[in-house]
C-alpha cells in the first residue's frame, strides 16, 4: 500500500483526504520541500522534532507546531511588528503617494510641488498630537522616510515617539501587461533586498507593495492574476527576508461599469485565493504579513451599496480566503467617501464580531483628502488640519472596534476618485 505523509499541525494546510490510492502531495508541499529540499542541516532539524507512527498501514508523520525553522531569521521580530501594526483599534496611515502624485495634491490647494511643501505636508500629518492613539503605522515614499520636520528630527523619531512604526512603499509603479486590455503588473523586484536591507537600517519596520486588478470585459486575465500574484510573493519573500513586514495589496480597484458588488467579490476571491496560493508556495511567514486588500463594492456605473451589504460580501470573500494566521487585514479606501470608508468599517465588524484577523484599516485618500483642504498649505490652518486628521483617525479606530456612533468629522458621501498614479504605467 502506497504510504502517505499526513500533517496534523496548521504550517502546511489543514488534513484533508487524500485521493484515491494516491499520497497527498498538495498539502504537504511547502513541507515537504523542507525536508527534502537542499540544506540538510534544515532537514535534520525538522526530523529532530518530528516523530513517525503508523496507523492502519499508513505511515504518518507527524509535526510539532511550530517546530519547522524559520525561512528567515527576522521571524520573531516580523510576528511582532506585525501583530503590533494589526493590533484591535489602531491602523494604518497610507502616506507614500510619490513626488508626481503628491504634487497633484498640492496643487489641488495652489501649493508648487517642492522638496519644502512636500515635507511641510507630511511633518504635519507625523506630528498631530495624539495620533498614536489610533494609528500603529505610516507608510512613506522613499523621499519621506530620509526626511526630517523643519527643526531637524527625522520623521522616523518623530513617528516612534508617538508609537507609529515607520513603513515605506517599495513598488516602483505599473506597467501594462503586453496583449492586455490595458492591466498591469507592478514593477520593482530588481535590487529590492539591498535597498530593503537600506530602508530598514533607515528605521523601516514594514515594506508595502501594490498590485492592481481591474474588472471589466474579459478583465481581470488569468494572466495579470498570475503575474500580480507573483509579483507579491516574490516581494514578500524578499522584503521578510530583510527584516521587513510586507503588506501585501492586492487591489481589484474600484472603477468604472454597472458591475454589481457580488462580481467584485467573485474577482476579490479569484485573485485572493491566487495571491495565499502563491505565498504559501514561496514560504511566507503568514503571521508576519499583512494583507491590504479593497472591500467590495459595485462598479462606479452601479447603485451603491449599504454598508450592510458590502460588509457580508467582504466578509465572506475574507472568510473563504485568508487564513487565520494573518494577524491583520488593513483595508484600502479605494476612492470611498470618508464616511463610507469609517460605516463600512464598522459594518465589518458587526458582519464578523469574532474575527481572527483584526479587519482594520489602511487608508490614503479617506483620512487625508478633509486635512488638506483644511490645511490649504498655510502655517495658520495647521492646528486646525491636524485636529481633523486625529478626529478622523479616532472616528476609524472606533469603527474598528464597532463603537463608532458619529456624527463623522467630514460627512458626506462624495467620492474620492483623484488617481493614487499619475503619469500613466511605469510611473510611481
Ligand atoms: P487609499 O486609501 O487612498 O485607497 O490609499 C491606500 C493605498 O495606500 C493604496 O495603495
């Protein structure tokens, strides 16, 4: 009788039956690559913890959790920083629009787009007093995390002070996927372990890289689902490797059609399944990621959908993809109004009270679009943009605990559609 190897631990998927007369190879390959792969001293450690017994004919072996060596020897410090950033009421403030889309922002509120503003913009959105309270980390563009406010303090010292681990965006940009109707990949794989080893020695805690997906006629391909899948893993595997917790964001952005939302959440749960899939073949530490994905609404032609509804269709899709082990799931605000973006959270929880994943938030556009026109780029608005950033942050953090009760600090249910890219593919 041919014997089969069974794992009875969570490392390498759940015990499942195996096919007639047939070994169960699929859930064990990550495992298995272990103990047969190259290294031998990797392969006598796993067999020093494992012990091997028979049952009715079939040999088992089974795997003490835990007892597989790390596939990096950052593992302890990424599970904590990851666990830190996801932890319940806290998330994230997405801040690393690059120069080009940063000066389409100043521009927005008649300020030139240089070095000085771009720096006055983002020491304001670092120093609002109190925004620890509700956010456990900022993600910054390569330019932001090398800066310092007007007296000198590096961001990175100004943002641990208040208890925000620093992050940067390591994705270089798009560009179009030939014989496509116009998707993408997302570019930035070459010479990303040094320059991860440089961001963390700069203070980066957590890395961001973002692949998009688009619906529509014959989109999203299996194609750009594979090579955005790829793209993803091959990052969080190097970006672990360097110490860095990787977010990982797979984006199905939101745009234009009269798709309905439970569309977007078939496509969320295709190319979800694809990413966990390709990260579980490249050996990422789940406990050490972080998944930033879109929650799923109709297309922009469509009616809107309740908070209600989106919740039990981003729920579902979360449930039937991401496993447990992932400490948070940080939503983008994917051109959500502010307030949409703070009652769709709540939502989530009331769908899900008992999640194993923290269901929290990395927003961009939802907690920065009411601040900058607050701010309008003069000194004399500065106290005011920041008192709103807080209140905004605050206003999340209780959604994500399901204790928002308002009124929201920027009602209205205005869209935030300004593209987080400009200057079209291969542009960051
Ligand atoms: P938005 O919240 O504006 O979608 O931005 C989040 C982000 O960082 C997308 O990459």
């Amino acid at each position: 009788m041919a014997s089969a190897l069974w794992c009875t631990c969570g490392i390498a998927g759940a015990q499942s039956g195996s096919r007639k007369g047939q070994p169960l190879a699929s859930p064990l390959s990550s495992l298995e690559r272990r103990i047969s792969g190259p290294a031998p001293q990797l392969q006598q450690k796993v067999e020093a913890c494992t012990k091997r017994y028979r049952v009715s004919g079939r040999q088992i072996l089974r795997v003490q959790a835990g007892s597989v060596p790390a596939p990096t020897s950052y593992l302890s410090e990424l599970q904590e920083t990851a666990a830190y950033i996801s932890k319940r009421g806290r998330g994230i403030l997405a801040s690393d629009e690059s120069n080009a889309t940063t000066g389409k922002r100043l521009a927005g509120i008649g300020a030139e787009n240089t070095e000085t503003n771009r720096r006055d913009w983002r020491e304001l959105l670092y120093t609002a007093p109190g925004l620890g309270q509700y956010i456990s980390g900022a993600i910054m563009f390569e330019e932001t995390l090398y800066q310092s406010c007007a007296d000198g303090t590096p961001f990175v010292d100004v943002l641990r002070k208040q208890g925000i681990v620093p992050g940067i965006k390591v994705d270089t940009g798009l560009s179009v996927l030939p014989g496509t109707d116009g998707e993408t990949a997302t570019q930035g794989l070459d010479n990303l372990g040094a320059r991860c080893a440089e961001y963390y020695k700069q203070g980066a805690r957590f890395a961001k890289w973002r692949a998009v997906l688009k619906i529509g006629e014959g989109c999203p391909s299996s194609m750009a689902i594979l090579e955005n899948a790829h793209g993803l893993a091959r990052y969080a595997q190097i970006s672990q490797e360097n110490g860095l917790v990787p977010i990982v964001e797979p984006e199905v952005t939101l745009g234009p059609g009269d798709y309905g939302i439970e569309e977007t959440a078939y496509w969320s749960e295709r190319v979800y399944s694809h990413v966990f899939r390709l990260l579980n073949e490249y050996d990422i530490a789940l406990d050490g990621i972080l998944l930033k994905p879109n929650m799923c609404l109709p297309g922009l032609d469509a009616p809107n959908a309740s908070p209600k509804e989106v919740a039990r269709w981003t729920v579902q899709t979360m449930q039937r993809t991401v496993p447990a082990a992932v400490p948070g799931i940080h939503f983008l605000s994917g051109g959500m109004s502010e307030e949409e973006a703070t009652l769709n959270l709540q939502a989530l929880q009331e769908e899900c009270p008992n999640s194993p994943w923290s269901l929290t938030f990395s927003y961009g556009r939802a907690l920065q679009s009411a601040t900058l026109k607050t701010w309008g780029g003069k000194a004399e608005n500065k106290d005011a943009a920041q008192d709103i950033l807080v209140k905004l942050a605050k206003a999340n953090s209780e959604a994500q605990q399901g204790k928002f009760q308002g009124p929201h600090p920027a009602p209205g249910g205005e869209r935030i559609l300004q593209a987080l890219r400009f200057g079209g593919a291969g542009k960051s």
